[in-house]
C-alpha cells in the first residue's frame, strides 16, 4: 500500500477516521530519506493502518500548529486526535512496537 502524500488543506479529512501515521518530513532532510523507505515497507506490512506524509516546506500549518521542530517526526493520530509523537529516525522494528500498541 502506497504512502498517500496529504496537505494542509486535506489534513483534517486524511486523519478523520481511523489510526493514521503521519510523517512530517521535507526534501533536504537526510534522515527523513532514510525512513521514507521503512515507512513504505510498514505500509505494506501493517495493512490496516493508514499511512500517509506530509511536506513541512510546502505545507507549513498543520506542523506549527502541532509544534513540530524537528524531522522526520511521526505522528499518529486514532480518529481525528493525536495520540503520540515520534520524533527522530528510529529503526523499523522499534516504529513497529510502538505503532502495534495502538492497535
């Protein structure tokens, strides 16, 4: 399952229903490279989630109003709600326990 690219004006909508990944990452960000591919692999695994990213150089609102100040961050939203943020490159298997307890 592809990684859906989403916007500020389609945030509220794409994180509405359901258990929802956000990645907030940006071009230039090397580490934000490096888990793009991770992300995609857990997409595919992890079929019943929604994943899904967003560009915080061309969609700058919905990272400021969630305080985010640095990338790659991960956030992970259950019905329209934030319930818990990742921020940093961490390893896939470690992403996968943490998004697992949200099942």
């Amino acid at each position: 399952m592809a990684v859906k690219e989403i916007t500020d004006a389609t945030f509220t909508e794409e994180t509405s229903k359901g258990l929802v990944i956000i990645d907030f990452w940006a071009e230039w960000c090397g580490p934000c490279r490096i888990l793009s591919p991770i992300i995609e692999e857990l997409s595919n695994e992890m079929k019943n989630i929604q994943f899904k990213k967003i560009n915080v150089d061309e969609n700058p609102e919905v990272a400021n109003s969630l305080g985010i100040t640095a990338i790659p961050t991960l956030v992970i939203y259950k019905d329209g709600h934030p319930i818990d943020k990742i921020i940093g490159l961490l390893p896939k298997d470690h992403l996968k326990k943490i998004i697992q307890k949200y099942i």
